[in-house]
C-alpha cells in the first residue's frame, strides 16, 4: 500500500503510517520487554507492524473505497499466481539438485 500511496504523490500517509508503528513498537517494547524478555520484543513489534498496516488500511479504504475484505482476501487469480509460482521454484529446485555435483 505504501507503493501506492507513493504512486499517487501522497507520500506523508506513508510518513505517518512509520511513525505511528515505530510509537506503538516502543510504547510495547517499554511495556513487554521487562515482563517478557525476547517473545514481548517479538510481540512488540508485531503490534507496531499491525498499527502500521492499519494506518495504511483505513488510508487506503478512504483514498479508494475499496472495502477491507475488498483489499486484504486473496482471490482465486491470487492463489492460482502463487501456485505457478511455486511450481516454477519447485522446479527449478530439483533442477539444481540434478545437475549439482555429489561432495566428496
């Protein structure tokens, strides 16, 4: 979404959407890192990457109308593009495997 807000020459969403994520991470590494240790670090930042997708979510349902289930559930094209895609690295994977010369 950042992209295209970017696109659209409104660059300061994107600017906010940061700031607004970086806040809510340190607020929750202030908060969960002493109680937590490591997993309230990882916790902490997935709060701030979640605040920042929803800054840019509401930013961008009202920048374009699209509903949230409109724009965050995969269709049917998204999920036949991921499995060519995955098929091409399985095969390219078995491919090296094939071609690869046995250590010694």
């Amino acid at each position: 979404m950042m992209t295209y807000f970017r696109g659209t020459d409104r660059p300061a969403i994107c600017s906010w959407a940061v700031v607004i994520g970086i806040v809510v991470n340190i607020l929750c590494i202030l908060a969960f890192l002493p109680a937590f240790g490591l997993p309230g670090a990882a916790l902490a930042m997935t709060a701030g990457y979640v605040a920042s997708s929803l800054v840019l979510g509401v930013a961008f349902k009202s920048a374009t109308g699209q509903s949230f289930i409109h724009t965050w559930l995969p269709r049917r094209s998204d999920v036949a593009t991921l499995m060519v895609v995955a098929q091409c690295l399985l095969r390219s994977r078995s491919q090296e495997e094939e071609t690869s010369i046995p250590s010694e």
